[in-house]
C-alpha cells in the first residue's frame, strides 16, 4: 500500500528549503574544518591537512548523491574543484525530498510518480519500490 502524497507533509518553501540546504551544507564543512585543524596540528601546515579537508565532504557527497539523482562517484569532483558546486546543488535537491522538481534519471522513474494535483503540479514524488514489481507469476 503506498502512501498518498497528500498524507505525507506539504513541499517546503523557498525560506525553508534555503535553511535546510545551508545546514547541510555547514554540516560538512564544519567537521571538514575541524579535521583540517587537527591533522594541521599533528603534521602541520601542509598538503596532508589540505587533502584532510576534503574527507568529509567527499563521503557526504557520496552518501547524498542517490538522493539527488547524482552518481556516487560526483563526489570524486571534490579533487578537481567543482565538488562544492555540485554539494551545493545536491544539498537543495535532498532538501525537497521526498518530493523532486527536476527530471529524474531513467532508473528512478520506477520509483518515482508524477504528481498532477494543483497544489503541486510539475513535481515527483518518490513512492516506495513494491518489493513484488519485479517477480513473475508462476
């Protein structure tokens, strides 16, 4: 039995789906810092607490991905510069959920379903995978 999104709690609004995203956000980047202070402690000022800072920013991107129609692997883009971009991005996208205002990649549609009542046209409402949908009758 699925759940009506009408039950579940109303889409957030701009303010509020702002608030969530910087707290994801300063989430990862708070502990980010702490790591970098300590690792500067022990080893000092060099490439090893460079790199230190990135730790958990990265494993927080991976974890969140799925949730925003990312790849875990878009975390790996912390090494390379634009990863805070793309944390930014994911972090108003998880802040939606369970609704989505973006096209959903071709293996979510499944799990996904479009909403048509007036109070939230054009969005997506992650419905629970039925775990009988890929079982065949004998």
């Amino acid at each position: 039995m699925s759940v009506e999104p009408s039950a579940v709690r109303a889409p957030l609004g701009r303010r509020a789906r702002t608030t969530v995203a910087a707290v994801i956000v300063l989430a990862a980047v708070v502990p980010a810092l702490l790591v970098r202070e300590l690792v500067e402690v022990r080893f000092g000022d060099g490439p090893v607490a460079d790199v230190s800072f990135l730790v958990v920013p990265v494993v927080m991107t991976a974890w969140l991905a799925p949730y925003a129609s990312y790849r875990r692997r878009d975390a790996l883009l912390w090494l390379v510069g634009p990863g805070a971009l793309i944390f930014a991005v994911i972090a108003w996208r998880v802040a939606l959920a369970p609704y989505r205002d973006w096209r959903p990649r071709p293996d979510e549609v499944p799990h996904m379903r479009w909403l048509s009542d007036p109070e939230r046209a054009g969005m997506w409402y992650v419905a629970k995978a039925d775990p009988n949908a890929g079982q065949t009758a004998r």
